[in-house]
C-alpha cells in the first residue's frame, strides 16, 4: 500500500508557530506552482502505483483558486478515484460552498481543519483569522456535501491560555461532532515569529507542569466522549483512525510532491527542496538510501507513536530477526525506567508516561 502526499507551501498569512514550508503568494505564482506540480506528478508515473491514500497539506491548499485546485485534481482524479481515503488540509474562514461542491465531486472523504483554538486572544498570538462562526459554517457546508469524516487539530500549550481555554476548546470542537480530533502541545520552533518574540522577553511561555495537566484532560474528556486513543497525539471515533497517517508510522511507502514535501519509496528516503526558485529548478533536495539499521531505527521510533506499540511479530516478518535481540540494551534500558512494557506481542510506552515519549525515541535516532 502507498500514499501520495502533495504539499501546498502557500498561506494567506504566516501563523507565528509555524516552521513548515510555507510562504505568500499571488495567483502568477500559484499557477506556476500547479504546473509545476504536474509536472512532478508525472515523473513519478512508474511509481504512483497501489496508490490508497490522497493527502493534500501545506501551507494552506485552499488559499488556491478553486480553478487552480480543480486543475490539480483533475491531475491525480485517477488515484482519487481509486483510493480508500483522500483527504485535504483547509482553514476555517477559508471554505465556501463552491469549495465543498467541489471537494465532494472529486471524490474527498476525509477533511482536516486547522482549528487550533476558539479563544481570541490566542487566535491572535498564533496569527490565525478564523472565528467560531467559521468552524460552525465549515461543518455545515462540507457535510451539506456528504464530507463527514472531519479531524479537528488543536494546539494547547499556547501562552496565557489556562485549563478553563482548553476546557472551551475541547466543548465547542467536540459539540461540532468530528470524526478524528489531532491535539498538539505547542512547541516553540527556531526561526519563527513565536520564538523570536519568546527570546526578546515579549512572551512567556507556558509552566510544564500545566502543559502536563492540560495532555492528561485532553486523555480523559476525549476518552469520555467515545475517542479511541490511538496515536500520541491523535483520537478517532471507531473506524476512523488516519490511514494515511498509518502509512507513515508503520513504514509503508509514500510519494511525496511539491516544494518541501518528503517521500519514502523503494527503501529511498527523499526531500524536495523548500524554496520556490529551488524547487522550479530541481524537484529534490536529499536522497539517501535506508540501511538495514536505520530500517530497524525507523520501525521502532515511529511504531512507539502508536498507543498499542510495535508488533514483535510484525519485526520479525520485516526483518527476519528479534526486536529483542536487536535492540537488547535499549529495551531493557527503558523497561527499568518503566518507560516501556510488554503486553503480548507488543512493546509500548506505559500511557501513564506517554508524555515522556521523547525520552523513548531518542534511544532509536
């Protein structure tokens, strides 16, 4: 099974947290971009093959003129069509009803809304621009156009916020009834708005131990309202977990296009170049090829994402040896510190420590 994932660098205004690839633009450059894009697409024609899942971010894809978005599906509408979930990144204030018309005709089932957060004060430290009006108006028109499959990502963790912020957050995204809901702390990333405000004194982030007690609440009201916890960061009602989000943390392929975005295919690890003038000159970047031991790595440091851990069995079938015996020292390193147990033929991080998680990984890198 493979994905396709196309990266759409462009925003309408840069968030004060982001560090992915993104940039402004105007309708000349989006339109060069696209063709572009196509043109990549087709160089991959031999390997966009068992596509099985769609998966367009950025950035903001619906920054895009709808004439320039249909002209990209139209380009990939046969893995739309053959695919089990084709999912969209799209901001609130952003979506229309042409949009959702337009989603539905080529075959989208699964959208992702950058909701973030309802609060005002920090819709502004994150220099977002949607309102709730937005987010009750997006739910609407997409499942006025039979798009039911929504995730909500939330950011917690942004300064001056408190339990009572996250508590409004988590009522008025659950009472908007989405099927998946993404919750990431906020995390202060080098060369951005927010951490150059941080550093200047302008801001003060939030105590760990409260970003701490906000992961557990976040745990327990989802848990309450029938979300399966599957992913560190990630809950779904039943039957509705990210496949292709699965592809990525089980080390299945993917084809990656568009400036910035990465790929993995025939045990070849790429990354597009992030900068427009770059990326018009030459799709890649990097290309490195995966040793057996970085396959090894990879398996258990993205596996260890999931709640329910990785598969010794599975281990076995990919490498023809034993997790245990491979990575005897480290294992026993982490169960010692109870930062890793064993439950049948799974390893995982104890959920009373899934917050210590990064402790788990870097064993792995």
């Amino acid at each position: 099974m493979r994905g396709l994932y196309i990266h759409i660098p462009f925003c309408k205004s840069i968030c004060s947290y982001c560090d992915f690839t993104k940039r402004l633009g105007d309708n000349l450059i989006y339109e060069k971009y696209i063709n572009r894009l196509i043109e990549e697409i087709d160089s991959y024609k031999n390997e966009l093959v068992n596509i099985k899942t769609v998966y367009i971010g950025g950035g903001t894809p619906n920054v895009l003129p709808l004439d320039l978005l249909e002209k990209l599906f139209i380009k990939i509408k046969p893995y739309l069509d053959n695919s089990i979930e084709n999912s969209i990144e799209l901001n609130p204030e952003l979506i229309t009803r042409d949009l959702a018309k337009l989603l539905n005709k080529y075959k989208f089932n699964r959208v992702s809304l950058g909701v973030e957060t309802i609060d005002p004060n920090a819709i502004k430290l994150l220099n977002r621009h949607h309102t709730k009006q937005d987010i009750y108006n997006s739910f609407r028109y997409l499942k006025d156009n039979n798009i039911t499959n929504i995730n909500c990502d939330l950011i917690f963790g942004i300064p001056y916020t408190s339990l009572n912020t996250l508590k409004n957050d988590l009522d008025f995204i659950i009472h908007q009834e989405p099927t998946h809901i993404s919750c990431y702390s906020l995390i202060i990333e080098n060369k951005t708005i927010l951490k150059h405000k941080i550093d200047k004194g302008e801001i003060t982030p939030l105590d760990d131990d409260l970003i701490s007690d906000m992961y557990d609440y976040i745990n327990d009201k989802l848990k309450s309202y029938g979300y399966n916890h599957y992913e560190i960061s990630n809950y779904a009602i039943t039957n509705h977990e990210s496949i292709h989000n699965k592809i990525y943390w089980t080390e299945n392929e993917y084809v990656g296009v568009g400036a910035g975005a990465s790929g993995f295919i025939n045990n070849i690890r790429y990354d597009n170049n992030k900068r427009l003038k770059a990326y018009f000159e030459a799709f890649r970047e990097n290309t490195y090829e995966l040793s057996s031991l970085d396959k090894k790595k990879e398996f258990m440091m993205l596996g260890l994402r999931l709640i329910k851990g990785v598969s010794m069995i599975d281990y076995k079938n990919m490498f023809n040896s034993s997790m245990l015996d491979d990575f005897k020292d480290e294992i026993n390193k982490l169960l010692k510190k109870n930062l890793l147990e064993i439950v049948g033929n799974n390893i995982r991080i104890p959920y009373d420590k899934l917050f210590l998680a990064n402790i788990v990984w870097e064993e792995f890198v």
